[in-house]
C-alpha cells in the first residue's frame, strides 16, 4: 500500500483513509476531507494536492464507499458515520481540525461539530445536502425483501455513469476516462449495495432547521448556481439557519465543485482558514 494510504479498525468497521502530512502544518489545524454518496477520496483528487502544501490533509473513504468496510453489522448513521470519523481523528492525534465536506458529506461533517465542537475548529460545506427526510416507511419496509440489493443496485447504476456524471458535471468537457472510471468503482462490487441497503434502514434524515441553529462553529458554504443534485436554495436555506456562516456561490458550475473549481475551492478553503 502506498506511503500515504492506510486502513484501521474504527468502533468495528474497517476505515480506509489517505494521510498528508505536510511540514508547514506546525500549530496549523488539520483539514479533513468526507465525501458524499455514492463517492470516495476520489472526488478530492484536484483539490487534496493544493491543500496539501500547506496543510496536513486527512482524507477518509466513509464506510460503506470507497475501499472502507461493508459490513452489515455496522449502523450506517449520519451520527455513527460522524463518530468513526471523529474516532479516527482522536485515534491519530489531531487536536484541532476544519472539516471540508461535499455533498453528503456535508451532514456528517455538521453532525462531528455537533457531537465535538471542541475538536472541530472550522467546517466548509461544499454543496452539502440538508433537509433531506429519513426513508419512508414503505421503501424501509421493502428493503427487507431478499435480492433488495440487486435492485437498489440496478435503479442506482440505471443510466450509467457517464449520465450520471453529465447530472452533476456543469462543464460536460471536465468528463474523460480517469473520472468515469473512479466514479464506476462503487457499481464493482455488490457488498455496497448490500451495506446501502441497510443504510435505507439507518440513515436517520439530514439535521433540523432547530439543531442546526444549535452549531455555531464558523462555516463556509461553497455552491455551484448550476448544482442538479443539491439546489442552491439549499445552500441559502442552510446559510439561514447556522448562525455563524458565510455562503460563495460560483457561476457556470455544478454539484462536483472539488472537481469543477479546485483552484478556486482551494483558495476560499485557505481564506477562510487564516481569517482570524
């Protein structure tokens, strides 16, 4: 295994993770990167080698995606997914980190500063999901089905990748071989559409316009006005109801920003970082 790339047992679940150390990084908070749904530490392949020339950048396949566990024992919780993370962060040391979350990963990273406000210093969002409700009854109740996992696995890979990439992609010329092949990955192996399929069961619905008045770490929300996936009104709702938080929107992109602008993320993330 490369240098840089590891994976350790966390409260059970085996967690795949990509450590940066960077030698500028003294005193400096750690970044965190958490991925969304259906994605991996791929989705911050433009952005992870800017950030980390100045910062020790920590990124973490959550379980089940990527090359994490897929065990059906483990509760796939936004709130259990936010305590391996944060395990993991205490696990290596880390005092103080700024949590950089995309899509999904955006309600993971809200519920670690929930959970330790002490430990999370500072939290972007990146077209992070919000508002999104827990399973209806019906689809919960379906998923007990046998063989549920093979039409999860079908009605999520329908259109392929390259359509799915054109739905969250503004710019379609991003879109060459190395993208479709890294967002294929998670169709290559059915144990991810079983460990989905409990998700359906456990994920519990994205935090509530109360408890998200409850978090005041400063927040950074960056948008893209084209995002399919997660509207900007999202975005301008989730500015509302945090307390101590900025909202940048970006022209002519779409729902993968670390991908579509990872220059201009990288310098917001910076910026936003150093401001006192």
């Amino acid at each position: 295994m490369d240098k840089n790339h590891f994976t350790m047992n966390v409260l059970g679940v085996d967690v795949y993770y990509e450590l940066h150390d960077s030698r500028y990084s003294y005193e400096k908070p750690t970044i965190v990167l958490i991925h969304g749904f259906l994605s991996s530490t791929f989705s911050f392949r433009r952005l992870l080698p800017l950030l980390k020339k100045q910062y020790t950048v920590l990124a973490v396949d959550l379980p089940p995606f990527g090359k994490s566990g897929k065990t059906s024992s483990f509760i796939y919780s936004y709130e259990n997914m936010a305590k391996v993370v944060l395990n993991l962060i205490q696990q290596l040391n880390f005092q103080k980190v700024v949590l950089v979350g995309h899509s999904m990963g955006g309600q993971i990273a809200l519920n670690m500063s929930k959970q330790k406000p002490d430990l999370v210093d500072k939290v972007v969002l990146l077209c992070s999901s919000g508002y999104l409700k827990k399973m209806s009854t019906p689809i919960i109740y379906s998923s007990r089905i046998p063989y549920f996992h093979l039409w999860l696995k079908y009605w999520l890979g329908r259109r392929g990748p390259v359509q799915n990439l054109l739905n969250v992609v503004h710019d379609h010329s991003l879109i060459d071989d190395e993208m479709i092949d890294g967002y294929l990955q998670p169709f290559m192996n059915d144990d991810i559409f079983r460990a989905l399929t409990k998700m359906i069961r456990d994920r519990e619905g994205d935090l509530a316009a109360e408890i998200l008045k409850s978090i005041d770490t400063p927040s950074l929300l960056i948008w893209g006005e084209e995002d399919k996936v997660v509207p900007i009104e999202v975005g301008y709702r989730l500015s509302k109801d945090l307390p101590n938080s900025k909202l940048i929107t970006y022209q002519n992109t779409g729902h993968l920003l670390p991908e579509e602008n990872p220059e201009g993320v990288h310098e917001n993330i910076l910026e936003f970082i150093e401001a006192t």
